[in-house]
C-alpha cells in the first residue's frame, strides 16, 4: 500500500524537484565549462586568489589546500581551511578564480561571525543523521501503523529542510563577498567579472534546486502521513 500510494497518489511531488535540479546541473556544468576556457588579464590562479583575499582580511592562518575530484571545493569551519580541486587550484581562468573567491568568501563569513552560517554548522551532525534516518523512520511507522513514528520521520525530515533553507542565504552571501573582493583588490577586470557571476550564480542554482526538492520531499512525506491517519 506504501508503495502503491508513493508511486500512484502522491509521484507527481518528485518531478518538479527532479527537473530543476536536473536543470541547475545542465547550466552549471554548461557555464563552468564555457568560463574555464576563458583566461584572466592577470593570469592568477585560484589558490593564489584566495590567498590574496584571505590575506587580505587579515586570515593568514586559514590554509589554502589542493584536493583531488570535480568540483570539490569547500571551506571547512572545523579545520578552518579551503580545500581547491586541482582545476581550480591551478586553474587561471575566470571560472576557477570564481569558484576559489566564493570559497574564501566562506571564511571571511565565519571571520564576520556571519548568523546563517553558524546555524548552518549547528545543523550539520543532526542534519548527517536526519537526511539518513528520516525515509526510514517513516517508512517503519507507515508499515508498522505507528503513527507517532511517522510524525517522527516528517519531523526529521523537517531538519533536512532547514539545513537547505539555511544555505541559500549561506552561499548567495559567499558569491557577494566573493564577487566584490576579485574587483575591490583588482584580481578580475570588469568585463570578466560577468563570467565570475555566470559560473557563481549557476552553482548557487544547485543550491536552490536541493532546496526545492527537499522541501517536496518534505510535503510529500506531509501527504502520507495525513493519508494514513484518515484510514
């Protein structure tokens, strides 16, 4: 019956979700693609740009790593490090420079004690555990008929939700701080500062497609849940 209502009753949830974030993947990858053929004036890389800007405000400290895969760069608050795939790293073009500023723009949040990203660092170990045992505790109150345990599962999934919410603002904050430190210190002319915005703005897309989904899911959950207590 799970089954039948998922795929047959409430399967309409998932495609919105499913097309937007297939939509957001296409233009990132298209956009990153475009701009990291696309050489800077200055011929800097993006580990020397994010040394630049970090250095800049004073975070001497925050180490500027090279990791290995496609864009796997991050900025871990714990290790208080940026981490640079290779291409980004080493890269000179517009898009590796972009994407290497939006992650020092990180660091200069956790710098600024910046509000959204410390509930988002809250939420991360209940979030790790929310996104994992949600599907199965619903699942279980479905089948078992225990209907606080399904309201349980909506209630963790619920934190799934907030984390994506929480990170919008997070990484649209990280792409503003990243945009006018390549321009303020002069790492990027005005016309390239447009390719900057293209590959930062697809990316943040990604953000808001897991949002979407997320908050779908969520409702999808919602639906179940209020199906099975009218039987």
């Amino acid at each position: 019956m799970f089954g039948m209502m998922i795929l047959d009753q409430y399967w309409w949830f998932a495609i919105p979700g499913l097309l937007l974030g297939f939509y957001a993947q296409q233009r990132l990858s298209s956009n990153y693609s475009r701009f990291s053929q696309v050489g800077l004036g200055s011929r800097i890389s993006g580990a020397e740009a994010a040394r630049e800007i970090l250095d800049n405000a004073g975070l001497y400290g925050v180490p500027v790593n090279e990791v290995e895969g496609h864009l796997t760069d991050h900025y871990d608050p714990m290790k208080r490090a940026l981490f640079l795939s290779s291409e980004n790293y080493s890269g000179r073009s517009v898009a590796a420079v972009g994407v290497a500023a939006h992650e020092a723009g990180h660091a200069l949040q956790h710098q600024a004690a910046y509000a959204p990203l410390k509930i988002r660092m809250a939420l991360v170990p209940i979030t790790s555990f929310a996104s994992t045992a949600a599907t199965w505790i619903f699942m279980a109150g479905f089948f078992m008929n225990l209907s606080k345990l399904a309201v349980a599962g909506v209630a963790v999934f619920l934190i799934v939700t907030l984390f994506q919410l929480v990170t919008l603002p997070v990484e649209y904050d990280a792409s503003r701080r990243a945009k006018n430190e390549l321009l303020r210190l002069g790492l990027v002319r005005t016309e390239e500062a447009g390719g900057v915005g293209r590959v930062l703005n697809a990316a943040a897309l990604t953000y808001v497609a897991a949002m979407v989904s997320s908050f779908l899911t969520l409702l999808h959950f919602v639906m179940i849940a209020r199906g099975d207590d009218r039987e």
